[in-house]
C-alpha cells in the first residue's frame, strides 16, 4: 500500500512536470526505435545461451536510472537555488 502511493505521488509530480510543457511535442524518432535497432537488438537476443542478457539489461537499466535520479536531484537542487526566497540568487 505504501509502495503504491508513492508510486501514485510520483505519476502526478511527473504528470504536473510534463504539464508545465504543453507546447513541446516529443518528435516519433524519440518515441519508436528505427527499424535497424529492433534488427539488433533481435540479433542479440540470439546469443542468449552464451550470454545472461536479463542480467546486463538489469545491470543497464539499474544504471541508467542511477545516472537519470543523480541528474534530477542535480536539476531541482539548481532549480531550488534560483528562488529568492529560500537563499538563491534570483
């Protein structure tokens, strides 16, 4: 339950975020691979039985995660030290 509201609360925050661009338009190159990258990724997929691909996928995606968290933490320390009233420099 508690895993569920804050999972809940971060859908909103991000949902709220993405509403504060209302104008940009994700371009579809950004939302579905080309078509060579599903070839390679398919390719790859054959050599599961020498290689643990769930293992590395994990290993990436927990990594890249780790790399996207630092820089947001990153973005609302700066985005917070520019409000005058808390201490920025406006």
């Amino acid at each position: 339950m508690i895993t569920q509201a804050v999972v809940s609360w971060a859908m909103e925050l991000w949902a709220w975020f993405l509403g504060l661009f209302d104008d940009v338009k994700i371009p579809d190159f950004a939302m579905h691979p080309p078509a060579a990258i599903k070839t390679i990724t398919q390719w790859l997929d054959g050599f599961s039985v020498w290689f643990p691909w769930d293992a590395f996928k994990t290993f990436i995606i927990g990594t890249v995660a780790f790399v996207l968290t630092c820089f947001l933490v990153r973005a609302v320390r700066t985005a917070i030290g520019h409000l005058p009233f808390i201490g920025g420099n406006g």
